[in-house]
C-alpha cells in the first residue's frame, strides 16, 4: 500500500478542507504543523465538493483547492464535483 497525500496552507478555506477530508477518508492521517497541514491516505484520497461546500456554507469550486495546496504526490483526477489522488499504474 502506498500513501498519496497533500499539503495545505492554514489560511483561509483549509480547515474546512481539511475536515471534509478526515471526514470523506476514514483512513488519513493528518500532520498538523504551524503553517500548514500535511494529510496522508492510503491509496486514495478524495476532496468532495459538496463536502467542502456544506463546511463553508457556501459552493465551493474545486480549482479553489490549488488556493490553499503546497504540494501533493499522486495522480490527479479533477473532476466538477471531486479532486481525487491516487498512485495509478
């Protein structure tokens, strides 16, 4: 099993981000630091749109996630309502 993860900055929509993320992905795993946050999921880790939006209360846009990332690493598949990361061979 490989780890895919993603790294934001705490500014801004990242924490409802970052919530919709645990949430949506029972098996990340978040490594909080002082200005940023990294999250590590096996396999897979999916940001859902309407999850976002219920946490902002508002529609989220999903290319308003490249607002708050610093890095990733996985493939990436930007769908309308998901932005998903995963190892593909």
């Amino acid at each position: 099993m490989s780890n895919v993860s993603i790294t934001l900055q705490t500014v801004g929509d990242a924490a409802a981000i970052l919530e919709a993320i645990v949430n949506d992905n029972p098996g990340a795993i978040v490594h909080p630091m002082p200005s940023y946050v990294k999250i590590d999921c096996p396999n897979k880790l999916v940001i859902n749109k309407a999850s976002v939006s219920e946490r902002i209360g508002r529609e989220w846009d999903v290319q308003e996630i490249h607002l708050s990332m610093i890095t990733l690493a996985g493939n990436v598949t930007e769908e309308d309502d998901s932005f998903s990361l995963e190892w593909k061979r």
